[in-house]
C-alpha cells in the first residue's frame, strides 16, 4: 500500500492560546502544520509560520502562496483567529464595531475557506474547522453583541458547507469553546472587574477550560478516522450549554 503523503494543517491565530495548543496537537497527530499568526513569532510545534492579518484578503492569498510553496496546498483549515475588543450591547456598539467583528469572526473564515475548498475537493480530502463560541448558544450580559452574531453565524454557514461539500471528501464543523483559560481571558480579567473565580463559579464543573482540552476536539475533526462527521458543532464548555 502507498504510504499517505503528510497532512498539511493550517491554524490561523496560532499565536498563544486554543490556536498554539492547536498546532501542538495537530502536531503530535502527525501533520505537518503551519502556523499563521498576525506577527513575526516563532509558535512551538510549528513546521512552518507565516505572517499576515486574515482580515486582509491579500495577505490571505499571499500566505497560501507561500504555504503552497514552502509544503504543499492545506489540507486541514483551522480558523482560529478571532475574539472581540470590548463588550458592547446592541444599543452601544457602533456600525464600524459590528463590521470589525463581523471581517475577523465570520468574514476571514469564510474568505479562507473559499481559497483552500478547490483544492481539497479537487484532492477528494479536506478538513475544514472552525472554533466558534458557547455564546453561540448561551448568550450572557457582559458579551460583545456582534462577536455573538459572528459566531452564531458560523455554525450557519458551516452547516451550509458542509452540506455543499458532502460527498466530496471534505468535512466542515465547528469547535465552540466555552471560557477557556488563555492569555486572552487574562488579559480581559486584568481590564474587568470580573474574577477568574467568578467565570468558573458559573459553570457546572466548576472550573475554566484548557486550550489542549478544545485542541482535542480539533485533533478528532481532522483526523482520517474522522471522515462521516460533517456539519456539527463540538461543544467544549464544562457544561454551560448542552445538546
Ligand atoms: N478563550 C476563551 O474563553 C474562548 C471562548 C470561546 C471562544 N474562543 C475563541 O477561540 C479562538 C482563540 O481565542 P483565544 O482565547 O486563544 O484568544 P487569543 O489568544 O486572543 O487568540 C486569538 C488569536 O487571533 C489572532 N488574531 C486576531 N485578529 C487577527 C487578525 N486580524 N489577523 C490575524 N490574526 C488575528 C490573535 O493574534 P495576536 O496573537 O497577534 O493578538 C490571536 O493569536 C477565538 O476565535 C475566540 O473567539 C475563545
């Protein structure tokens, strides 16, 4: 039997958090995996990383050159990227704010996805997922209400992908993790006046989340194994919203 040439996984805000323990699972899976973060750094497990703002359709198609040259087109999409600046309501968040949030939660997914999709199914493999939010489920004070939007629209948007790729080789899902322990939640307690044990007294299991613990959620959905799960949401979230 030919032995199956190496996967090449790209995680996009691969930086610190759910995207680096990301690309440490991916890479302990065995892909061979790009990192994609908005700054020159160096991301521990990276085979490969490679700079831009995915919010820049540009940058989005330079990067892929770059991957395509340097390892091969993506077979793998993790959309990672994404969070919000500052809570805001319907009535206080601006147009300008909507539509940032919008461009980094929804747009940049979709826009990356549309460049690597061809390939993939030209390949009859492909593997694209999305890490959502709980608020997609769960909605709570104190969130940004166009973040929530976003991410409520990409388990839309996924389940029409998934349901425009069935059949091809390609899957499409989403990974919704609820309060995560990141370097992103530290710096967000650091500037409210919440308390880490507050967020944790407010789910079920009473603790915070671990960025491996969502990676492992991504590892499955990549996985070859993991070929007739398509169109799902995989919630990662101590109990807070259940199926
Ligand atoms: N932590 C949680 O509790 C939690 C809960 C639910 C969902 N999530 C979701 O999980 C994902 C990862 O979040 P995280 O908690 O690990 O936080 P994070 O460390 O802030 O990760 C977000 C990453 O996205 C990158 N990014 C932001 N805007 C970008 C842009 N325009 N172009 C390129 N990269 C950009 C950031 O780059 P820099 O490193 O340069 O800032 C950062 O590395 C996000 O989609 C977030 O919405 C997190």
């Amino acid at each position: 039997m030919t032995p199956r040439p190496t996967r090449v996984a790209l995680v996009t805000g691969a930086r610190r958090g759910i995207g680096a323990a990301t690309v440490t699972a991916l890479a302990e899976a065995g892909l061979q995996v790009v990192a994609a973060v908005r700054s020159p750094t160096s991301t521990p497990g990276a085979d490969l990383t490679i700079t831009g703002d995915v919010t820049d359709a540009g940058d989005v198609h330079r990067m892929l050159a770059e991957v395509a040259d340097r390892l091969g087109p993506v077979d793998v999409l993790v959309n990672n990227a994404g969070g919000f600046l500052r809570p805001g309501t319907t009535l206080d968040t601006t147009k300008e704010e909507w539509e940032q949030q919008l461009a980094l939660n929804l747009t940049a997914p979709f826009v990356m996805t549309q460049a690597v999709l061809p390939g993939m199914i030209a390949r009859g493999w492909g593997r694209i997922v999305t890490i959502g939010s709980v608020v997609a489920r769960a909605p709570a004070l104190g969130n940004a209400t166009a973040y929530v939007a976003a991410k409520a629209g990409v388990v839309g948007w996924t389940r029409q992908l998934a349901l425009e790729t069935a059949g091809t080789g390609v899957t499409a899902n989403v990974v919704n993790p609820g309060t995560t322990r990141t370097e992103h939640l530290d710096d967000y307690l650091r500037d409210s006046d919440r308390a880490g044990a507050d967020l944790a007294a407010s789910i079920p299991m009473g603790r915070l989340g671990d960025p491996a613990e969502v990676a492992a959620a991504v590892r499955y959905l990549v996985g070859e194994d993991a070929g007739f799960t398509t169109g799902i949401s995989i919630d990662v979230n101590g109990g807070v919203a259940m199926s």
